[in-house]
C-alpha cells in the first residue's frame, strides 16, 4: 500500500501520535523524496516540492520519533544505532537529509535541556593539553588493527586526491602526499615539521622522497608506536624523529610544516594558538601545509551554536573551520595563503572506500571485541560524513601559507 504525502498534512492511521507528528513535520522536505517503511510494511510517501535524489527509509518500530523529537539530529543517529531504523542505503538518505537541513534544523532542534547538556559536555571536553590527550585516546586509540582492517595499506586517515576516475586508494593517498610536498616546494634536505603525523605516511614520505629532515608530532599513544616502528623498519630513523608530544610544546625552527587534517581537533579556542605555533616555528621565508576540512562560510555561525553527530560521538572537542576563518587567521599572524586546492568530491569518493572495506572487515572487526552498536556508530559516522562532501556542505582544501622573509 502506497500513501502519496506532500508537504501538506498527511493521515497516518494507526500510528502512534509522536510517529505521526515527526512524520508529518518530514513530509515538508523541500528537495527530492523519501520512501517510510512503518512497521506494519506500509510505505509512506514524502515528496518534496522540488526535484532531488530519492531514499528511502525503513521503521523496525516506533521509538525512532522520541529520539528524533527530543534529541534531534542526534538523537536520528542514535535510533539508528540503537536498531530503531534502518535503510538499502545510509549515504544516499543522509545526502536527502543534507539538502533539506534547513528543515530538519527548524522541525527537529531536540529538546532545549538536551541541547544544553550537550553544549555544556562539548565546552568541557576543551582541547588543553589533558583535554587533547583525553579526546584523542577516545578516537585514535582504538588500536591499530581496527583502523589497519579498512584503511589502505598507507594507514592514512585523511582525504585521497585522486588523479584520475581509475585510480586505486593507495595511490590516491600518495598522489595526495606528492601534491601537498609540491605546494609547498619542499626541497632536498629540507627540515619539515608534521603536525600531527597520524601513523606516519607522510613523515616517510618526505624523508624518503626527498631525504627531508622531519620532526613528526602524535599525541596517540598507538600512533606513535606504529610511526616509530614505520620509520624504523623503512630504514629512516635517521631522518625522521617521531614524538609522542602537543603540537604547543614544540620547539626549534623549520624550513617547511605540514599539518594534515589535525587543525579539526584543535578547538575554535586553541585556533589562534596554533597560527601563532605555526608562525614562531617556521623560519623566515618558510612555508605551511594545511589540508583541512571546512564548513561553508555562510553555514558557520550556524554551525558553530550546536554541537552535530561527529563532536557529541567521534570527535569530542572538535571544531571544523570555515576557509575565510583560516585565511583571516593566517593573515593575524602574517601567514598569509599564497595558493589553495579544493577537492572535496574526493573525500566523498575516499569515504565511500573506506565504508567499503570497512563492510568487508567487520567479521575480523567482531574478534577484537567490536560489537552490533559500534558498527551502526561507526557506519553512520562514515555516510554522515560522505554524504556531507557529496552535498558540498563541508569541504576539503590544502592551503599554504607563507611566512615573509
């Protein structure tokens, strides 16, 4: 049985009255369609008033609409973590959602005491440095095997750049190293600064490539004993000096920084710190390669009064900035951007391969200990996040900025 619904008000015999609030307030999507399975296997019908792509969205019972009302956007991921709802295809329903977020931001706020108890949660996970070490463990910590179940064999966690339609992941992530070191016209024998080194990809890299002196930077405990043993066993050690350290307690002088996809974890308050940190270690003439994911700059100020999915469950203490907020920073403290690449698509595409091979691992996944709700998590992390690149809300950009002589 198929019931057509626009946005004007729809009957829903039968089910409860908060199913039928939060279903009628959905039935006013401006953009594209969503097909509601209820529980009782009848299929409702939410037609926006413009085109769009199509999803849909299956109900396995009734608490989804508690969750949805009072948590709002939240409170949707945690139903679905939770078994509540379920879909053919997770991305492609949140890409829906991404195109009317205007509505889901207006029908769906969650309850003002929920709002400000997570407000009050994300103030206090502030990335001091306890804080940072505290929220990163929480994430980066899991252990090197699950992120080595799904990540290429690079063990990079930031976003591919994609030379052409058929290249593989791995060589995406080296093209994407090779790209950044051009930008910022590394040179032989060059002293490099990492901000945040992940696992050491591009650590090894530099020095490899281009026999680069480089001082890498982790606060991950595991990070940091995987970089070492890298670079040990590459045959770098020489070159490359992996330490478990805050970016703020680095000291000395620097031809070159690269800090890729780390200022996200840096906090809007810390922000300014980090420029100045950026500054005081580049030498004169200097150059620093930032490759960042960002907000639109017209979604900022919006984005930066609540607090979304990603910081209340993946990120604690995380804070995405705007473009125009990095260049204004950049020219606070006399680092102003020379060039600029943007390739957000390729984030979707580097996103939709790792949800691939996470899929593919999780029966290895489950010996570790990970169970049913830590895979919906991290399932819903991985679409949230593809289908926020697809729909261009959020961005990925390598930008250099230069330090006068």
């Amino acid at each position: 049985m198929d019931l057509a619904a626009t946005h004007q008000a729809v009957q829903f015999d039968g089910v409860p009255f908060l199913a039928r609030l939060a279903l009628r307030l959905a039935s006013q999507i401006r953009y594209g369609t969503v097909h509601v399975r209820l529980p009782d296997q009848r299929t409702v019908t939410l037609r926006g008033r413009l085109p769009g792509p199509s999803a849909t969205i299956e109900l396995n019972n009734y608490r989804f609409a508690r969750s949805l009302v009072m948590g709002g956007d939240i409170g949707m991921a945690e139903a679905y973590i939770r078994g509540d709802w379920s879909t053919p295809d997770l991305t492609q329903l949140l890409y829906v959602f991404c195109l009317n977020e205007e509505l889901v931001d207006s029908a769906f706020p969650g309850n003002m005491l929920v709002r400000l108890c997570r407000r009050v949660l994300h103030r206090l996970r502030r990335n001091t440095r306890q804080g940072s070490r505290h929220n990163i463990h929480s994430h980066y910590d899991l252990g090197n095997e699950f992120f080595a179940a799904w990540l290429d064999s690079s063990m990079t966690y930031s976003s591919a750049l994609f030379p052409a339609e058929t290249a593989d992941l791995p060589s995406a992530q080296q093209h994407k190293y090779e790209q950044l070191a051009k930008a910022i016209e590394l040179r032989p024998g060059q002293s490099v600064l990492e901000i945040g080194c992940g696992w050491g990809g591009f650590a090894e890299f530099a020095a490899k490539t281009y026999g680069a002196s480089v001082v890498a930077l982790t606060i991950s405990k595991e990070q940091h004993e995987f970089a070492r043993r890298r670079i040990h066993e590459a045959g770098l050690a020489e070159k490359v000096k992996v330490r478990l350290q805050d970016y703020r307690d680095q000291e000395g002088h620097f031809d070159r920084i690269a800090s890729i996809e780390m200022i996200e974890a840096v906090g809007e308050q810390f922000w300014p710190t980090y420029f100045d940190q950026l500054n005081r270690r580049l030498k004169p003439g200097g150059l620093a390669g930032i490759q960042a994911i960002t907000v639109r700059d017209e979604l900022f100020d919006s984005y930066r009064r609540r607090v979304d999915f990603i910081q209340s469950y993946i990120f604690p203490g995380g804070m995405l900035p705007s473009t125009t907020i990095l260049r204004s920073l950049g020219e606070r403290f006399e680092l102003p951007v020379i060039r600029e690449r943007v390739f957000g698509q390729d984030y979707a595409k580097t996103i939709a391969l790792w949800r691939e091979n996470f899929g593919q691992a999780w029966s290895d996944l489950t010996s570790l200990g990970f169970d049913e709700p830590f895979r919906r998590l991290w399932e819903y992390y991985l679409c949230y996040c593809e289908a926020g690149f697809r729909a261009g809300k959020i961005d990925v950009r390598q930008l250099v900025f230069a330090r006068q002589s």
